[in-house]
C-alpha cells in the first residue's frame, strides 16, 4: 500500500469528512458578535480541533464493534476496519492517542470544555454500545451530541448560553439524523434490518412524520430566535434558512446520497449557494 493510500485510510478511519458537526462550536461566537476577537476565536479553535479529536476516537470505537455488521451494508463494508485495510491494533493505538490530543486541547481552552468533551465522549460510548439500538432514542441521542457541541463552544468564550443555542441545533440535528434514517430505509429496504438492528423498529411512514415535525420545530426555533435576539434584522435571514432546510428535504424524499452523507451536500449547488447566501447576510446584519 503507497503512502498516500495509508494516508486516505487513516483519514477515512477518523472521520475527517464528518469533522463538520463540530462547526456547532462556533455558533455562540458568530452569534455574540466576537467571531473578529482573535483570543476567544483563538479558543474556539482549540475547542474545536479538540472535539474532533474526540469524535474521531468515539468513530474508531464504534467501528470496531460494529465492524461485522458493516459488512453487509453495501456503503459501510468499505470502512477501513470492516474491509480490513487497517489493523485492529493500530485503530485500537490512534483512538487512544485521539483521546488523549483531544483532553490536552480542551484542557488548554480550559476546565468547562474539559468537562464537555468528556461529556461528549461518554455519551458517544453510550450511543455506540447501547442508545442507537433504541429506537427514537438513537436520534434523540445524536441530537443532544450537538447540544453538546454548541454549548461547549458558549462556555468555552464564556457568553450567556441562549435557549436558542440549544433548540436550534438539537432541532437541526434531528432533522438530519431521521432524515439519515429515512435514507437507509429507502435505499436498503428489507436489508435494512441486518445492518443496523435499530432500522427493524423504523418505517418510512414514522421517519417521514418525524421529518416534518422535527422540519416544523427547526423552522419556529430559527424563526423566533431571529425575531427574539438582540440582532431583530436576522428575520431576514429566514427565506435564505428555509430555501436551505426545503432543499435539504427534497434531497431526503428523492432519495439523494446526501440524506445518509450530509458532508456530501458541498456537492449539491443549490445547498452551496445557499448556504454562502445565508452565511453572508447573516454576517452582515451580525457585524455591520
């Protein structure tokens, strides 16, 4: 095996391409006002590459015991650990010195996210050995996972931690984790069952409804924090919010890849521009 594909295969043990639900970290500073505050972004990044970390150890873990199970899913038997390209003992080393990395750097950014980032980890066991077995509850799980994120990164600057900080995300979330379910269902139909037991207990009908409630709850949480926050003109931003959430479901209900890989939705244009839409006019009403 060359040296770049060792390289790609380490990368795609850890994760890097799932490194984006970590971005819920910078909320609570573009959100305050401080993104331009290099000492609290300066925290924020350690806070984030330390949650990576992090998350990168809990994938390695989770891949470990469910590496037999992946092999019967026609995307996930392609994992390092499930194909067998990278040995047990090695994920076994890297996920140790993850963890480790990860605690040093949320100790740097100091004892609150410590406290998180174990947070996050114990539950990430919690969901791999047990919670996502639970249906319902494995969403739920997930859910707070990025409530977790986006308070760590509140207490990390230490601003107030909005109730809107943590509704919106957990929202956001739920939205893409039964979405994720709704893909997997679709794509593997009576397969399903086999390569994640909790699939058994879920059916297009139930994900779909869960859909539009968790689409509908996401919807007013954004909507009355823009109207709420001390930055009003942010009800501005709702068409450009909703243009991207109404994407994001068609992509579900039409069967797109991106339900069950959201990374991949760099991929789509119309997401894209929306999202550097919405991410400038937002900066803009935020900081000017």
């Amino acid at each position: 095996m060359t040296v770049t594909l060792r390289i790609a295969e380490v990368l795609h043990l850890i994760r890097v391409q799932q490194w984006y639900k970590n971005l819920v970290v910078f909320l609570a500073l573009f959100f305050s006002g401080n993104l331009f505050h290099f000492p609290l972004f300066y925290i924020i990044v350690l806070t984030f590459f330390s949650f990576c970390f992090i998350s990168s150890a809990g994938y390695i873990i989770n891949d470990l015991a469910d590496r037999k199970m992946d092999r019967l899913h026609p995307e996930r038997k392609k994992r390092p650990l499930a194909a067998g390209t990278i040995p047990i003992s090695t994920a076994v080393v890297m996920a140790i010195l993850l963890f480790l990395a990860g605690m040093y750097l949320a100790w740097k950014a100091g004892m609150p996210v410590v406290y998180l980032a174990m947070a996050l980890f114990m539950l990430t066991q919690l969901y791999t050995f047990w919670l996502k077995r639970l249906v319902l509850v494995d969403v739920l799980t997930i859910a707070t996972l990025f409530v977790i994120r986006a308070i760590a990164g509140a207490v990390a600057i230490k601003v107030t931690i909005s109730p809107w900080l943590i509704l919106v995300p957990f929202f956001l979330s739920l939205f893409l984790s039964v979405g994720k379910r709704q893909g997997d269902l679709m794509m593997l139909k009576e397969q399903a069952g086999p390569t994640r037991r909790v699939l058994e207990q879920y059916t297009t009908t139930l994900t779909h409804s869960l859909m539009i409630m968790s689409t509908t709850l996401l919807i007013i949480s954004y909507a009355l924090y823009s109207f709420l926050s001390p930055y009003n003109r942010l009800l501005y931003t709702l068409p450009f919010a909703l243009f991207i959430i109404f994407r994001f479901f068609y992509l579900i209900i039409t069967g797109s890849i991106i339900a069950r890989q959201p990374e991949l939705v760099i991929h789509d244009r119309q997401m894209v521009v929306g999202m550097i839409v919405w991410i400038v006019v937002t900066a803009g009403l935020i900081y000017f």
